[in-house]
C-alpha cells in the first residue's frame, strides 16, 4: 500500500494534506479524489459557492506529483474521460526511478564492500 497526498488547491490558497491516506494503487488515489472533489463541490454549491476553480493535487508519499483532478471534471462527468494513460505513465516513470535508484545502492554498496576489503588488507599489513 503506498501513502497519497491530497492537496486542495483553490484560487487564492492551498491546503497541503499533512496526514495523506494508504491505498493500494493510483488508480484508487483516483477514484478516491474523484468521491471527494464531487462531496466538497455539493457541499460548495449548497453554500453558493462555485467549485469549478478547485482541485485536488495528489501526490505520493516524496512529494511528487500523481495526477491533478479539477473539480469541474468531476462535476461534469459526461466531459471527464479518467487519465488512467497518464496514472500509468505516472506509475511506470516511479517504477522505473526506483528500479535506477536500486541499481545505485547496489553498486554502492559493492564499491563499499571492495573498499572494506581493500582497508582490511592494509591494516593487516601493518
């Protein structure tokens, strides 16, 4: 289970989601920001407000962007098609980043070892 963000992002502020929530996948993030968006824009319309200029930034658990959903989009479903294309995009760039990132440690990590070895050597030397 990864940890998502969800940042509400208005016209003149931005509340950061400090706490985040587990979930299982992007594509959950999704329908989950989707649920909230339209409760909050029914909650905005009964107080006249309109929800149109809100959004919802999701993000993982570095900080980094998932996918963005406009309230207008989920107010208008007939309009909204899901970018499950870009949450995959998404999705297999992490991947691919975390794939590089253990490749790096595991090099790292055998330059220690031979240097470990190569210092162990030498102090048996002396």
């Amino acid at each position: 289970m990864a940890r998502y963000f969800f940042h509400l992002v208005a016209p003149d502020e931005t509340s950061k989601d400090e706490i985040g929530t587990e979930l299982p996948s992007a594509e959950a993030a999704y329908l989950e920001a989707c649920e909230a968006a339209l409760d909050i824009s029914f909650e905005m319309l009964r107080q006249r407000e309109d929800p149109s200029r809100h959004a919802f930034e999701v993000t993982d658990e570095d900080g980094h962007v998932v996918f963005d959903i406009p309230f207008a989009e989920v107010t208008r479903p007939a309009q909204r098609v899901p970018p499950f294309g870009e949450i995959h995009a998404s999705i297999q760039r992490h991947r691919e980043r975390a794939t590089r990132a253990a490749s790096e440690v595991r090099t790292n990590v055998t330059r220690a070892q031979a240097l470990l070895n190569s210092t162990r050597d030498l102090l048996a030397r002396i």
